[in-house]
C-alpha cells in the first residue's frame, strides 16, 4: 500500500497485515504476525520469513511468498508511502520466493534496523492487483498498480475490512469475521468503525460530546482540558516518542560556538516549558532520545536553567550576551511552539541577549531548511518517529549525510558521530548496538546542537465506553481497533 496521511495509515494498519508487528507496550517489541517464524544470516543480511500457513485475504486467497514479493516490488516502484525506509536498502531483485510459504530478502547492505521497519511493510494480494490494476499506468506493464480500484476496494488480509471511503473525509471499516488471526477479546470488539477527518476543533470537540468514540491527538491542550471535565469522555496523555527540539545552526556565528549553544541551553527554563506551557504531562528530555526508547541512557551532560552557569559558559566563548541576536522560527499554528520561543526570548534577555520570534508555514520551513544560507538560527522541530529503533531519531539528526532537511537543522557536523552511527547501522544484535548509541549521546548532548526540551506527551480523548486502549507510541496503533472493545 501507499498510506501517506494519518486518515490512510489509519486505514493500513486495520485493514492490511505486514510480516511483523508492534505489541501494545512501551517500549514497544517486534511480534510475529504474517511472519509465524524468521531467521537471519550469519552476515546479518539475509532474512528469511515462513508465512502463516493459515492466512487468507479477505478474498479467501492465501497469503503467499509471492504476495511478499510483489508487495515490496509495488512499494518501491511507486516510491510512495513508506517506500522511503527500504530506499536503497532493499531492492525487489532481492526478495525471493523459496516456496509458496517462505521468502527470503536480501538487503543491499547490513541494515540493523531492518526487521523494525518491516511493521510498516503492508502485504497485498497480488493477483486481486493485477486484475484489478488500469491497463495504461505511469508503471509501465503494471498500469496504475491498482491505484484507482483501491480507492473503493481493498486487497489486504487484516482484522477490518474497508467498506466505504471518501477521500480525505472518512473511512468505513467492517469486522473480518474470518481473519485469520485472533481479536484478543474474543468477539466483542467493534463490528465497524467509521474514520472522520475533521478539520475544525470545535467541530470535533463537538463529536465526543455527542457520543463519538475517540479524538485524534492534533486538538489544543485547551480542547483537551475542557473535554475531560465531560461525562463520558476521558483524556489520555502519554509521553512515548514525541521529542521537541529547538536546533541551533552550528554552522553559523555566533552559534558555532559550543560554549554559546551551551549558554543557551543553560539559560532556558525547562521547568516553565513543561509545567507552565505543557500543564506538566511532558517529560524533560534528557539528550537527545526520548527515555522511552532503548539504547538512552540517563549518563548525560543534562542542561538545566542555570544563570551563573550559562554566564560561566558564555565567558568561555569568543561572543558576549550583547553579540548574540537570532531569530527563532517556529510553525505558523502552533501555539506550543509559539509559547516556547517566547519563553527562549524571556530567558535570554536575562542573560542579555536578543532573540527575534518568527513564524513560518510548514512548507516554507521545509524548504528553508534544505541550505546552510536559509536555515533560521533557531528551529522548532518535532523530530519524526517512525520505527521503534534510536536510528528513526539520531541518524536523519545528526548525521552530516542528513543535511539540507528539516530533521538535520542544526546542520552539526562531527565525524566521530558521523562513524558511531554508521557502525550501529552495521551492527546486528542490539546487545552490541546500546553501546554504540551511548557513545554518539554522550558526545551529542556535550556538544549541544540543539535544545532538547521535552518529550510532548500525545493526548487522544476517548470515550469511557472504549476499553483496552493502549499508546505505544507508533503511528497508527492508538488506532488499531481490533483490540479495543466496548464494556
């Protein structure tokens, strides 16, 4: 498949298997799902998978090898959705089919994260596909791929079926009394579940007031606040891996100095971030990893509001308070950010120094961050996860191959961290991989390219009808319905 909103990821992960999947915990762990068993070559390249030898497409097809195949060849050739995880790691010459239950991928290099990407990896029924796919396509002999008979159909194996969709409005799921696997409640979960987008928060506040089941987690703290004083409706809030960061340009003065980007870091007041700003459901973020994730470590050069301390750093520099004027940009829309420039530009003038609060459009801060020249001084990030591995954060960070994208606006360059986390990429087992991690932490936090601020807890608002609701942080598992029922 191709998701590439939150509407169709959504979508994905309940109508759709892939090989491997998350449990609900946090951190969360790899389980077998298509996949009933793997194994992986000595050289750390060669995965190879046997198939659940009872699973079926909604269709009544079998799962096959063949299936596997086809859907990594579909994937990368439509360069869509989470193609991006596989790009030059995984070529579709590279998965073969060894029998009709059993495929094996080779990657074009070792790749540690591997087997936490496959989550992500969505199977297909190939021959539903192919009959069902437009003669005439930008795909060549595969015409559209499909594309259009997907927009009403479906061609997965999972615990929902879809049974309407509207484009970027709604999805309509129906339960898959016959999938192949187990609702773990047995047969009291949700015979069918209806996805809205609504774009308007009064208007979704508005649904959970009327009876609806849960609200994303895109709605104001303010929105939150009010709706958990409803009968019937509580909040969630949970901090998993939802890091924000303030980078700092280390490649331009005055911030090229490690002891100015220390300075700031010491003159910000976290404390006010996480109880004045984010009402104290956030955690403060210790380096740059959230602690959720494995591999952190708690051994780090940890930044506190310190005034004495951040005049101490300053007179180490070449600069004074007085040279330090910069601008800080953050996403028009997001009062959170906006909250937390103000309160950067607070804090410096008590050290004396200036900061300008500006903001920007998505989409232009993107682009403003693909050079060096026009890259604000300062960023407000939050810092994407994808796969529940420390590569999904430090490596699109921090390393230097990552700049000219907004992940990398601090444009930091080190090559020791540069070659830790290349090693880690090459390093199989996770035992020798922490290490490795710990290391290029250690040096990152001491070095201080960014302002790590907090770990932003993620709020859904859910109806107290909706048991077995669990956050393990990954997108799309607040959502996989098939383990939520009512009581």
């Amino acid at each position: 498949m191709k998701g590439s909103d939150n509407l169709e990821t959504i979508s994905l992960h309940n109508v759709y298997d892939p090989l491997l999947y998350y449990t609900d915990t946090t951190p969360p762990e790899l389980e077998n799902w298509l996949a009933e068993d793997y194994s992986i070559s000595e050289d750390g390249r060669t995965y190879t998978f046997q198939l659940q030898p009872d699973a079926v497409f909604h269709n009544g097809d079998p799962v096959t090898a063949s299936d596997v195949k086809y859907s990594v060849q579909r994937m990368m050739d439509m360069q869509q959705g989470f193609s991006w995880m596989w790009e030059g790691i995984l070529s579709p010459e590279n998965v073969e089919v060894v029998n009709e239950t059993t495929v094996k991928m080779t990657t074009n290099e070792v790749f540690a994260p591997f087997l936490y990407t496959l989550p992500f990896l969505f199977i297909v029924n190939e021959e539903q596909i192919k009959a069902n796919a437009t003669s005439d396509g930008q795909y060549g002999d595969h015409g559209d791929y499909g594309t259009a008979w997907l927009e009403e159909n479906d061609a997965g194996s999972g615990p929902y079926k879809l049974s309407s969709r509207e484009r970027k409005r709604e999805i309509g799921l129906e339960k898959n009394d016959d999938w192949w696997s187990e609702f773990p409640h047995g047969q009291s979960g949700y015979e069918a579940v209806t996805i809205e987008m609504v774009q308007e928060t009064a208007t979704a506040a508005g649904r959970m007031r009327e009876g609806a089941e849960m609200a994303d987690q895109w709605l104001p703290l303010q929105t939150y606040k009010d709706l958990a004083s409803e009968d019937g409706v509580r909040v969630h809030a949970k901090a998993t891996f939802n890091p924000f960061y303030i980078y700092m340009h280390t490649q331009r003065e005055p911030l090229n100095d490690v002891h100015v980007r220390r300075a700031i870091s010491y003159a910000f007041d976290y404390e006010a971030a996480l109880n004045d700003i984010m009402s104290g459901d956030s955690d403060h973020l210790n380096g740059p990893l959230p602690s959720a994730m494995w591999s952190h470590t708690d051994n780090l050069e940890t930044y506190g509001q310190n005034l004495e301390q951040a005049q101490a750093e300053l007179d180490k520099s070449d600069y004074t308070a007085s040279d330090i004027d910069l601008n800080y940009t953050y996403v028009s829309g997001l009062t959170v950010e906006q909250n937390m420039g103000l309160l950067l530009q607070s804090n410096l003038q008590e050290l004396g120094a200036t900061v300008s609060v500006n903001k920007a459009p998505w989409s232009n801060i993107t682009e403003m961050a693909t050079s060096k020249e026009s890259t604000p001084d300062m960023l407000a990030v939050y810092l994407s996860f994808s796969y529940a591995d420390p590569d999904t954060f430090l490596y699109p960070a921090w390393h230097s191959s990552s700049h000219g994208s907004w992940t990398s606006a601090s444009w930091y360059q080190n090559d020791q961290v540069d070659q830790l986390l290349d090693d880690a990429r090459r390093t199989v087992t996770q035992e020798e991989r922490i290490p490795i991690y710990e290391e290029a932490q250690q040096i990152i936090a001491e070095e201080a390219p960014a302002l790590f601020i907090m770990n932003q807890a993620k709020r859904n608002a859910i109806s107290t009808d909706v048991k077995g609701f669990k956050d393990n942080g990954i997108t799309g598992y607040r959502q996989t319905y098939h383990r939520y029922y009512q009581g």
